[in-house]
C-alpha cells in the first residue's frame, strides 16, 4: 500500500538524514492522518492517498509560481525539490494520446453534442483515470474534443 510505503521511507529519510524529504513526507503523513480522522477510518485506500498527494502537489504549484512572481527563487526551487519527492508517489500518468482515447469514447457513451454535456463526460472520464491524468489537461481536451462536435 501507498501509506505504508511512504512510512517506510519517511523512516528511511530521517535515517539519512535527509531534511527536505523528511520534512516533506512528514508534512505528507500528517495531511493522510487528517483525512484518516476525517473519515474516521484505519487506513487509507491507495486512491485516497493519491488524492491527498494531487493535493499537495497543486499547493506546491502554486507556491512556486507565486514565489516566482515575488523574485524568491530560493523558496521556489525549494518547492520544486518538495514537488518532485511528491510526484514520485503518484501512479505514471496517462500519456496525452492514451486520453484522447479515453475522452473519445466518454464523449460517445455520453452521447455529448455540445458543451452542456461537458459534466456528464467529465464524470465519465475521472472514474477511468483517477490519479491517473492531470485533470486540467483532461479538461482541455474534452473540450477541444466537444467543440469539433
């Protein structure tokens, strides 16, 4: 499991000592506890997890854009290094061709023909490729895909 293995290597990073990853995974473990509390469950499943990690990783984005803009590199290249450990949990991405597959076939079961249908092939779509594709590049794409319609 997912949270098991980031345990594992949290130990391992303090045995390294290893602050960025140490910090970063504790960081991690402590949001996975609150979502554990949250749903007042033993343990996370994988997707959970997954989603937890999206959710770092999109604050990390974000950090790092807005410390771009204020001219802190320092703290942006700090992030990205915390963003890249994060990355490495998350399941490979589906390449772009993979999802135009995938957004092709939503758009016929859905049975779209114009943009109003857009949230029924979206539903479609995040039960076949949760964790799996970044969401606002699976947007994008159904949109291009519904506008040729």
């Amino acid at each position: 499991m997912l949270e098991e293995q980031i345990g594992k290597d949290y130990i391992k990073a303090m045995k390294d000592r290893d602050s960025v990853k140490s910090s970063t995974l504790s960081f991690l473990r402590a949001q996975m506890k609150n979502v554990l509390i949250e749903k007042r469950a033993e343990n996370l499943k994988d997707e959970e997890v997954v989603a937890v990690i999206k959710k770092q990783i999109k604050q990390r984005q974000d950090s790092i854009q807005q410390y771009e803009k204020g001219g802190r590199q320092d703290l942006a290249g700090k992030e990205a290094v915390e963003l890249a450990i994060l990355k490495d949990y998350l399941p490979e991405e589906m390449s772009e061709q993979e999802l135009e597959g995938v957004v092709t076939a939503a758009i016929e079961e859905a049975q779209a023909d114009s943009m109003k249908d857009m949230g029924k092939v979206m539903k479609i779509i995040a039960d076949k490729v949760q964790g799996k594709a970044d969401n606002k590049l699976v947007s994008e794409l159904v949109k291009r895909a519904i506008s040729q319609l």
